[in-house]
C-alpha cells in the first residue's frame, strides 16, 4: 500500500523513529522549559549538561563498573548537584538583572564544560552499549523497532508526564509558581523560597542529564552532542511557549514526528523544518503555541 507514491511501511517506520527523536526534544525542551518557567532564567547550559549526563554515564560504565540501570539515576543527581552549586555560586545574582546576563554566563558554562571534556576526550565520540535486557528489537510487521528505542519512548512519557503533573496539580507544584510570582508572600506561609529556586533548577539540569544517559547508547557520546542539538529544542520551547511544560512535551513529540515525516516526503527539508515551523508560529502567535499572551 502506498501513500502518495511513499510506501506505508516507509512512512510508518520514519513516524516511529521521529517518536524517539521527538521523545528526547520533549525531555530536553521540558528541562528549559521547568528553568524559565519558574526561575526566568534561559539555561543556554541545557545542551552542554545534557552531554555532562552521557559522559558520567559512560565513565561509570567504563571505569567504574557500574550498570547503565544504576546510571541512569546516579548520572542526574551528579548533575543537578553540579547544577545547584552553579546557582547557589553564580547565577542566583542574576536573578533580577535582564535575561541576557544569565544567558551570558549559561553560554560561557556551556564553552568550559565542551573543552574540559574535549581536551581529555577529543571530539571522536566513545561508544555506550546498550543494556541486555533492552537488547534486540520486536518485530511490529512494518519494521523490526529496536526494543531500546521504545524504551526511550516510553520512559521519556513517564518523565515528562510526571514532571507535568507534580507542577501543574500538585501543591508543590502551585508552591513553586507562587514563589517565581510573588516571594515574599510564599515566604510569609513558613516556605524557603531560595532553597525551592535551588532545587528547581537543580531537578531542571537534571532532566537534561537523564535525557543524556538515555541518548548514549542510541549515538555516540561525544562532547559536540549537546551543542548539535540545543539549538533545535530552543526552538521547540519557543514553538510551545517559553515557560510552557505541556507546550514543551506536545511541541517535541509533535515536531519530533513531523521530522520523521519530512524525511520521507522531502529529505532536503528535514534538517529545517523545525525552524520553518517556529518562523510561522511567530508570525501567528508571537507566544508560541501554548504560551500566554501579555
């Protein structure tokens, strides 16, 4: 059967792996999006953090001997330990100055942390294996798909669905929209607003890094990993609305899956159809998609 002269186990298999590509926009573009929501900072870092996730988790792999499972949670917490230290040290007396002077110093952390790793690694990327229990790949008729990438898939879901609820439905979470909104307030009902912030952005960085242990045995790990990709989730964010968490999730899925789509239909286009996207919801809706209108 064919769709446009485009064979539909063609199509199929494209979508299905546009989902992956999409299922990691969505857990990044969900870290800026958690940041600037709640803290209006523009982590310029996200890219580079999410590289730091790989790296330590193909160092305890390697080095340590540590299990890609136990990784995928030692891996995040270093980095958001990294992370709050960064905010308690640096980017706290940002707070109440223009968004540039965080963008600034997130860009510079982001040029110390790529040529700390490529001076001891290079810019040749180190393979990660994948886990026995995900190896192999189940056979959906259409296409054999790898059963790691539907791991992606699936823990990316319970990720960003997870995150999703805790802010938008929990008391934490109305807590963490208060204090970005209205501190003082927050304070006078007993809660440390500045240890809230640290944390936050702490969980924020840490997404990226869980993102990254979950990229690492799909590409190589290689200090440019980041920077190759933090360019197009800044996109999905302002596609979705900057500060958006269901925009963050619905936009990297979607465009994830258009991705895949363009690559059968006009490959040419694939590597810009994103920015098309954002250029034309701009036009439209200056506040992305999901964004609120001032």
């Amino acid at each position: 059967m064919e769709i446009f002269g485009i064979p539909l186990q063609a199509m199929l298999s494209q979508l299905l792996l546009g989902l992956v590509n999409g299922s990691f926009y969505a857990m990044l573009s969900l870290g800026l999006a958690v940041i600037f929501g709640l803290l209006n900072v523009i982590n310029f870092a996200h890219g580079a953090l999410y590289m730091m996730g790989a790296f330590l988790a193909w160092m305890g792999l390697t080095h340590f001997g540590l299990s890609y499972w136990a990784m995928l949670v030692v891996a995040p917490l270093l980095v958001g330990a990294f992370g709050i230290a960064v905010e308690k040290t640096m980017l706290r007396w940002l707070y109440k100055l223009d968004h540039l002077y965080g963008l600034l110093l997130t860009f510079g952390i982001t040029l110390l942390l790529e040529g700390l790793f490529r001076s001891f690694y290079g810019v040749s990327g180190q393979p990660f294996s994948v886990p026995a229990a995900l190896a192999g790949a189940t056979d959906l008729g259409f296409m054999r798909l790898p059963n790691y990438r539907a791991w992606v898939v699936v823990a990316s879901l319970l990720v960003c669905v997870s995150t999703w609820f805790v802010i938008e439905r929990t008391k934490l979470g109305a807590y963490l929209r208060a204090g970005t909104e209205n501190p003082k307030l927050v304070e006078a009902f007993g809660v440390n607003v500045p240890l809230m912030v640290t944390l936050t952005y702490g969980f924020g960085v840490a997404l990226a890094a869980l993102a990254g242990v979950l990229a690492a045995p799909v590409i190589q790990v290689s200090p440019l990993m980041g920077s190759n990709l933090i360019i197009t989730v800044f996109a999905v964010v302002v596609i979705g609305g900057m500060g958006s968490i269901m925009g963050s999730i619905v936009t990297g899925l979607g465009l994830g899956v258009l991705e895949g789509l363009t690559r059968v239909f006009y490959p040419e286009l694939s590597a810009t159809v994103v920015f098309i996207v954002m250029a034309v919801v701009l036009v439209i809706r200056p506040a992305g998609l999901f964004g609120k209108e001032k």
